[in-house]
C-alpha cells in the first residue's frame, strides 16, 4: 500500500498557477506523483508546450538529477529516484515515508522568479514477508531441516549524539557527533552481519567504502568498528558527521546478512579485524573444512547468505558552519567538537581577530616612527646648511689706487 502527499511551496497569487513557457503564458492545470518501488514520477499538465528544467531544490547545473524539456507536450514525467537526488527517508509507524523539495523551473538556462516548488512526499507501509532455506544441520547423516520463519524487519538509523538522546539527525553541520545504528526486529532466529557499507553523494559521482566484505573497516578515521549486541540483531557505531565538497547530501548504504544463530551462522559475529580481515570467518572456514569433508554446511552458509542478504539505506543533510546557523538552546551533542585548554597564567592567549588588529597597530606605529625620523633628519641637515651660510664672510678693506695717490 502507497500514499502521496504534494505541497506547493510557493502560495499561488490567483486562482491558478501561471509559468511563461518560452514566449507564451501558460498554466499548470495539475501535477500528480506515482510512487514507484524504486523511484518517484512527478506528472505535469499545462496548458501549452514546457520550455524549461525541473530538478530537485539546490540541484539546479551540473548534475544527473536535473532534466531539461523543449517544447514537451502534455504529461511532462520527471522520476525522482528514492535512493539519491537528495530524496531522503523517514521511519514511521507502519511504513517509511520518502520525501523530496522538487522545483518546477519554466527557463531552461535560467532560474527565475516564476520557478514553482513542490514538496513531495511517497508513504510505503511494510509488509510482513517470509523466508524458507532448506540446509542441511547434520553431520552424520544427510537430515534436510527446512527453517520457516518471518522475515524480521531491518533500520538503519543516524542519531544526532547518541541514541538514547532518541533525536534522529536530518540537518548537522559538518564534525557533529553521530551514532549510526543498525537493527533487526527482536525474535529469537536470525542474528546479523553487516558488510559492504560505503557513503554516497546521490549524484553518481562519488562514493567512499566504509566497511568491507568481512565487517571491517576501511578507513578508522571515517568510520570506525561496528559494537554488536549480545543478542546479535543490533550494531551500532559512533563517527563524526562529513560530506562531499559539492553537496549537502549524503547517503548511506550496508548489506545486511542474516544468520542463523542456532545453525552456528553467527559463530563470525562480531567480526574480529586484522589488517581488515575478520580473523574468526577464516578459522570457521578451516574448522568447517576439517570436520565435513563434502562442505555441506560451508555451502550452506553461502546459501544462506545470499539469499538473506537485506540492503538498508538512509540518509541526512550536511551543512557548512555558515549554511547552518545555531538553533537557540540546541543541546551539546549538536554543537561542534571543541578542544578543552587548561589556563595557564604563564600563557597569554589572543583571538585571531585580535591578534590581526594588534598586527595593523604594531605596523601603524612602526610607519610613523620611520616617518618621523626621515622628517627630523631632513630638518637637522637643512639647519646645519643654514648655519655655515650666515657665519661665514670676506671682509674687504677700502681699495686705494696708488698710481693716482700723491703727496703735496
């Protein structure tokens, strides 16, 4: 069973919803969603030909997430896939919803003010599935044993600080503490192994493997050891929030393996990891080897793996510290990691914006001070040029001609 709910974002100034298609005006006459297994389709009908682009809200160039249309005739389909384009997921009662900010835009070089936006919502309720291995459980004999069970439910979920604080992290900021959180439903049968994580951008562009094929990790400083459950159907790990240099979303994405617990298919759970191997999964395969020469039970496990395999994914948005301002009386756990410094009198601490103030003063000074100098300088020299001019003369006595001079 599937529900939808569509929202126009932006009220509508009349009765009607006008957008300039090319030269001409037109109005949308209806816009209808189909929410599909895998995707969501946004149907359009307006009154003339569609001359523009629609793509989810912050999508708008450079990405596989936006579609162009010329001169396109009634219905104008866009899919929006469930699993990226920033489409992202909420866990409720009795389903998942999906949901999605789509932006109907009537330029198709351009974003302008006649763009419409629409938020998009598709409700799956979960049905209760069931699964049937036939494996064979004994070592004598050649026994068959056909396991009935129900299919347990499986989450993922990412907790903003811990999960105790029960606060499902959507919008963080980028070093954020978070919990990432994997779970079955409580019963008694299946336990879990989780593989195969990595971290995605939605786009196809760029993805990062977190945790191997054997439950290792790949990288610690990204994301480190899952901590299992005694009951093995919960494993959760702690990390900082990150994201890719492009976008605020990020996805992600763990193959989760059912065991059997009483079969022993949970005998490698938790994995322990050596240069990212899970030591105890090598030792069972040997051990298997040695005492069950036909490898039944080995072919089992591989059976089993493969066919109770679930893949779970979700999703959050990750902001820049400017994109994200700090909600009044948010909790700790939401606030950046910050570095504890003990004072020590002997230390003299300034902030940078400080530091940079006393720099421009510091330099202030030194200018006049050389400034003044060159003046004092000029005006000593100019006072000792003036000095040697007026103390210095020739004297001249009166000039007297002898050959004119005579005595009477």
């Amino acid at each position: 069973m599937m529900g939808h709910v569509l929202d126009n974002l932006d009220p509508p100034h009349t009765s009607s919803q006008h957008l300039v298609l090319g030269r001409k005006e037109a109005t949308i006459k209806s816009v209808r969603i189909l929410c599909n297994s895998n995707d969501i389709v946004v149907s359009i009908d307006t009154s003339d030909v569609f001359n523009g682009m629609i793509y989810p809200k912050g999508l708008s160039k450079n990405s596989s997430c936006m579609a162009e249309f010329k001169e396109q005739t009634n219905p104008i389909l866009y899919k929006l896939p469930l699993t990226s384009c920033s489409t992202m997921s909420s866990e409720m009662e009795d389903g998942i919803e999906y949901f999605n900010t789509v932006v109907v835009q009537p330029h198709r070089k351009l974003v302008t003010n006649q763009g419409r936006g629409y938020h998009i919502r598709c409700k799956y309720q979960t049905q209760e599935k069931t699964v049937t291995n036939t494996f064979n459980v004994s070592f004598i004999g050649t026994t068959p044993l056909t396991a009935t069970a129900p299919m347990p439910g499986c989450y993922m979920r990412i907790f903003a600080g811990t999960p105790a604080d029960k606060l499902v992290a959507e919008n963080v900021r980028i070093g954020d503490p978070l919990t990432m959180v994997i779970s079955l439903d409580d019963q008694e049968i299946y336990g879990m192994k989780v593989t195969n994580c990595l971290v995605r951008d939605g786009l196809g562009w760029g993805e990062q493997m977190l945790i191997n094929s054997d439950g290792c990790p790949v990288d610690y400083e990204i994301l480190g050891e899952l901590e299992y459950s005694s009951s093995k159907t919960t494993a959760a790990v702690r990390f900082q929030a990150h994201k890719f240099p492009y976008t605020s979303s990020v996805y992600y994405q763990c193959n989760v393996k059912l065991c059997i617990k009483n079969a022993g298919g949970c005998d490698d759970v938790p994995p322990v990891c050596v240069e990212g191997s899970n030591v105890l999964r090598r030792r069972r395969r040997r051990d298997v080897s040695e005492i069950d020469g036909n490898g039944d039970l080995d072919d089992m496990e591989g059976e089993v793996d493969e066919n109770m395999t679930i893949e779970v994914i979700t999703g959050l948005y990750v902001n820049e510290d400017e994109e994200l301002p700090e909600p009044e009386g948010a909790s700790d756990t939401l606030s950046p990691v910050k570095e504890e410094v003990l004072e020590d009198p002997n230390t003299f601490c300034l902030s940078p914006k400080t530091f940079a103030i006393g720099i421009a003063i510091a330099g202030l000074i030194l200018m006049i001070a050389v400034i003044a100098s060159i003046l004092i300088l000029i005006s000593r020299r100019r006072r000792r040029k003036e000095d040697s001019t007026t103390g210095s003369s020739i004297y001249s006595s009166p000039y007297t001609n002898t050959a004119y001079s005579h005595s009477s």
